[in-house]
C-alpha cells in the first residue's frame, strides 16, 4: 500500500459518470483488478474521511504508462468536489487497497456482471482475464441509458455483452438479473465476476450458488478509514462447513468476497438479529479461486 501525491492528467464527463487519470506510477504498477484506492479531501473542507474508488484502469505500458483511472458518480460532497478537480491539481491518495478477484485458474470462460459505476473495475479485469486467453462475456446494466458504463470499451473488450436497463432505453428492458439465466446458459460460464449494488450482487451470488458456479462479489460496504482499523465496513461471512460465521472487513479481507458464503440476510438488514447462519448452509464452490491474482 503506498501513499502518493498524485497529479490531475484529466477529469472528464462519460455519460453520467466523472471519469479522472491520475499520474500514480506506484500505485498503477501494484494494483489489480478489484482493487480501491482512498482519495483524500483537502483541509478547509468539512470531509474528514478519505472516499474509496474502484481502480478503473491501471496502465503499466503504452503511452499512458503509470496512469490510474477512477469512475465515480458526484453524489455527495465529496464526489462533487472531486468533480470539480482540474488538470495539474494534486491529490492525496493511498492504494491499492484490499484483496482483488482471484485468477480463474483452469476455467477458460467468464462472465461478469457490472451494475451502473459498479462495472468500473470490471473492465480493468476483463483486459486481465483476455491477456490471458480467457473468454470474456459480459453483463452491463444500470437504471437508465446514460447510467450505463462506456459502452463502447465494454463491446470493445468482451467477446459477448448484453446491456440492460431499469427504463429499456438502452438494450433489454429489465435488470441483469434477468438476463443472466440466458447468458450463463448461452455462453457455459465457468465463473462470475460481480460488481453494483449490494442487492444486485445478492440475486447474482445466490443464483451461481444454486449452479455451483463460483462468484466472487465486490462489494460495497461504507468505509471509515479503508485500511482495517475502525470495523466499520464489515460484511458477515459464513465458515465453510456453515457452522458459525464471523464478520470480515470489506476494506482488508475485501472488498472482492466469495459470494455463497455472504451472510446475505443479515447483512443487508433482513436478520440482523440472528446469530446463527441459515439452515442447510453447504460449503460454497471455491475452486481455483483460492489462488492470489499472479503477475
Ligand atoms: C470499495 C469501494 C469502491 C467504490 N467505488 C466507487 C466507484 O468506482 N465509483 C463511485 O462513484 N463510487 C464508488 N464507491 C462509493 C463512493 O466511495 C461513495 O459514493 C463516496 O464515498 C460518496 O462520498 P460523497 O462525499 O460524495 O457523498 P456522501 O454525502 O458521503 O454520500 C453520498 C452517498 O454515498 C454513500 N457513501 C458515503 N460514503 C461512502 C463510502 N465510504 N463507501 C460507500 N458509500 C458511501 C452514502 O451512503 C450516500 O448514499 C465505492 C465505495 C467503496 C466502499
Ligand atoms: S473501513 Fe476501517 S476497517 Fe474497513
């Protein structure tokens, strides 16, 4: 993990979405797909914490060499200040943070599933997964047209991508859950690569579990100090013989979890009270998924 002062090379408009380069040789050079850096707000503003984002895009070689992206949707005060960021500013950042998607090992075909500024670390994998001869399809959805993640590096870079919307203006009319029945069976994904809202990845995870399909989710949980100390962005985990269950920092054992064994229900608010984890819990598929991403 490194902390870097890092310059403004752009800060531009994509669709909905704010997308800004950043000059971070250290950081480009360690990160991996899955991965977040935290963005720190300058003194004289009311925002104490740091702000986590995706790593987009990390580019090691070619022109843009030692450059990271980020993707972000100005929703408060800190994604608006940092919408506001130009050329040659200077930001303070650390990263790369928290454990990236694991290496597919032997399976060949993949299939991930991005939902709305969710798919932003997707792409990064999908370069990843075709650098290694992987196939690549891909599911990309969000409410409307315009929330919809650069389309057109998605048709660039998967050998098969179904867009959804909530409102049909852009692809199939509904959500990529709906689509993934289809995709999955159409395409013999061997594993899924998740990313977007909680309850997207919940529907995604829990019907990869059914096929026994390995998934691994990035999750989104919020984020105090990002670095493992104050256990504010904790995500409840069942043991793999789904006899207890124990609380994992999405910031440092995170943000990229093994989808079957979330303690979905607890964690997003529908049994909160309960200690123990659902009957007939059955260890969850993780194969070669156990593996580190090499480099
Ligand atoms: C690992 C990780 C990766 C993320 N990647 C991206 C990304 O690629 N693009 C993107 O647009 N956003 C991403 N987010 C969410 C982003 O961090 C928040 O939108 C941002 O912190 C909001 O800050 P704010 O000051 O603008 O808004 P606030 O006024 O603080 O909040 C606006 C909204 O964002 C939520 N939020 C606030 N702080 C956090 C936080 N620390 N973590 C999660 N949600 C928060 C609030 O619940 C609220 O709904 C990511 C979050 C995490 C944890
Ligand atoms: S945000 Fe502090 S431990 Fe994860």
């Amino acid at each position: 993990m490194i902390r870097a002062r890092c310059e403004v090379l752009s800060n531009r408009r994509t669709g909905r979405y704010h997308s800004l380069t950043l000059v971070a040789p250290e950081i480009a050079e360690d990160a991996k797909p899955g991965q977040f850096i935290e963005v720190g707000v300058p003194e004289g503003r009311d925002i104490l914490l740091r702000r986590p984002f995706s790593i987009h895009q990390a580019s090691r070689r070619g022109g843009w060499a030692g450059t990271l992206e980020i993707v972000f949707d100005a929703l408060g005060p800190g994604t608006a200040w940092l919408a506001e960021a130009r050329s040659h500013d200077v930001l303070d950042v650390v990263g790369p943070l928290g454990r990236p998607f694991n290496d597919p090992g032997d399976l060949s075909t993949c299939l991930l599933v991005g939902g709305g500024y969710g798919a932003a670390p997707l792409y990064f994998l999908a370069e990843e997964l075709r650098a290694k001869d992987k196939a690549v399809h891909m599911i990309v959805g969000a409410r409307t047209a315009e929330r919809v993640f650069k389309p057109l590096e998605g048709k660039r870079l998967a050998s098969s991508l179904v867009f959804t919307t909530d409102d049909g203006t852009m692809g199939e009319l509904g959500r990529v859950t709906d689509a993934l029945p289809s995709v999955i069976k159409r395409t013999g994904a061997q594993v899924v690569y998740a990313c977007g809202p909680n309850p997207m990845l919940r529907a995604v995870g829990e019907y990869c579990r059914d096929l026994e399909i390995p998934c691994q989710v990035a999750v989104e949980e919020l984020m105090a100090c990002g670095l493992g100390i104050c256990w504010t962005c904790v995500v409840p985990f069942i043991a793999l013989d789904g006899r207890g269950w124990w609380n994992v920092r999405a910031c440092v054992e995170g943000p990229v979890l093994n989808a079957a064994r979330i303690w979905w229900d607890r964690w997003l608010g529908a049994s909160a009270d309960d200690q123990t984890p659902p009957e007939g819990f059955t260890a969850a598929p993780e194969p070669q998924l156990a593996k580190p991403w090499p480099r």
